[in-house]
C-alpha cells in the first residue's frame, strides 16, 4: 500500500464540508469523495468488508471515522488495524465525547485487544509526542454527561489487567504514575476501588480477580505511585487527612 497516497484520500473524505453548500458544490464534492473511498476501499481491503462493516464500508463520512476504529476493535480485527495505522494520521487522538467514542487506545485497553494496545503502542512510539497525547474533556462536558472514560493507565487498572498497565507504562515512559483521569482517579485508586470507566462497578470478567489487583497495586508503588493521594476534581478539592484517597476505599 503506498501510506501517502492512502493519507491524501482520506483527508478529501475528512475535509470540511464547503460553506455556502450550494446544489453544484454539493454534487461536486460528494462525487469527489466517493471517488476517494473507491480507491481507499481497493487500497485497504480489510477495513473496506461489508460483511463486518456493512454501515460504514460504503459511507464517504463515517469510512476510517472514530465508530469504524471502534468496530475494527470490538471484532478484533487486527489487519484493519494495520491498515488504519498506515492510513490515517490522527489515529491516537481520534474520538467523538458527544457519541462516547474514546480515543482507540482507550477502547482497545477496555475491550481486552491486548495484540491491538501492542501495535497502538507501537504506532505511537514513532510518533512526536504532541501526536500522541490523548485529547483532554471538552468544557461543555467535564461535568461527566458525556467524557466517561479514563486514561490509558486509569483504564487498564479500572480493569483490572497488569498485562496490559505493563504495556502502557514500557510504551508511555513519559506517563506520570500519578496523573489523574477527568473524575479524579489516580491509577493506584482505580486499582483499589475496583471500579470500570471510574463510575460503575466492574461486574465482568475484564474486571480482575483480587490477586490481580493486588499485582497491579504493587506494580505502582513500584513505579511510585503515592498511596496517600486523595481523590480530586472539580466537584471534590483536596480534602485535609487524605480522605478519598486509595486507602479508604
């Protein structure tokens, strides 16, 4: 697959639409980018099967757009990864808070797709770091309505996977052990408070057994995480005596 020439399609199918959109430059523009995704659906097979991707394998908006990332790891899909990896520049910090649509490498750490948080990894260490850092919550949703996901470290111990923190914390390095998430968990206190995305109790099996957990903790305190750090957002300040902290859940 030729990489350049894939990325040149993709950006005529994300372009912004033209303003004013008069009849004529809509059916120019539309007839444009149809013929972009014939050549991307040639170029990328995998991304393109209407068997597993019948919505949007044939749509030019939705065609390489955060729901395809999303189906692509929901179906374990790794060769349309591989080609999402090559085609689209902005892959890491993809999402869509207003659909809940979390950027892929959250998603691929909350589905379980250890081999896919691998090749995200992978991607992101060829990457200027300014391309890889996740986007943070928008003003209009920090209340929680609609950014209920964590980081890729808060997620992984929300879960309860060690595999895949150890992944983040060797394919990150510039990762704090300590930062928080928009609700205000550290990793050490999603460890411990045995929650997923931050708000609703795990009650799967991507959640972890006890003796994983307590893998996980210990990994931290390793890396040096501050045990004593308390819970913190906009709605909770610092509360004196660490109150909140991982040590009372």
């Amino acid at each position: 697959m030729d990489a350049a020439a894939a990325r040149e399609q993709v950006a005529i199918l994300r372009r912004p639409y033209p303003y004013p959109y008069t009849s004529a430059d809509k059916a120019a523009d539309q007839q444009e980018r149809r013929a972009a995704l014939r050549v991307l659906q040639t170029m990328c097979p995998a991304l393109s099967d209407k068997t597993k991707y019948p919505r949007v394998s044939e749509d030019p908006q939705d065609w390489g757009g955060i729901l395809h990332v999303h189906m692509v790891i929901e179906e374990n899909d790794v060769a349309a990864l591989r080609e999402l990896i090559q085609v689209h520049p902005r892959l890491l910090t993809m999402e869509c808070a207003a659909e809940f649509l979390c950027p892929p490498l959250v998603q691929a750490i909350k589905q379980g797709r250890p081999q896919m948080v691998r090749m995200l990894l992978d991607y992101g260490a060829t990457l200027p770091l300014s391309e890889r850092q996740l986007p943070q919550p928008h003003d209009e949703v920090r209340d929680g309505s609609f950014h209920d996901w964590g980081t890729p470290l808060t997620t992984a111990c929300m879960m309860g996977r060690a595999d895949m923190l150890r992944m983040v914390l060797e394919g990150m390095p510039e990762v704090d052990v300590n930062e928080t998430d928009y609700l205000g968990f550290t990793p050490f206190i999603s460890a411990a408070s045995g929650l997923c995305d931050g708000m609703r109790p795990a009650r799967h099996e991507a959640a972890g057994n006890a003796a994983e957990r307590v893998a996980i903790l210990r990994l931290l305190m390793e890396r040096g995480a501050d045990v004593h750090k308390a819970r913190t957002d906009m709605y909770r300040p610092q509360r004196p005596g660490g109150k909140g902290n991982a040590l009372s859940q």
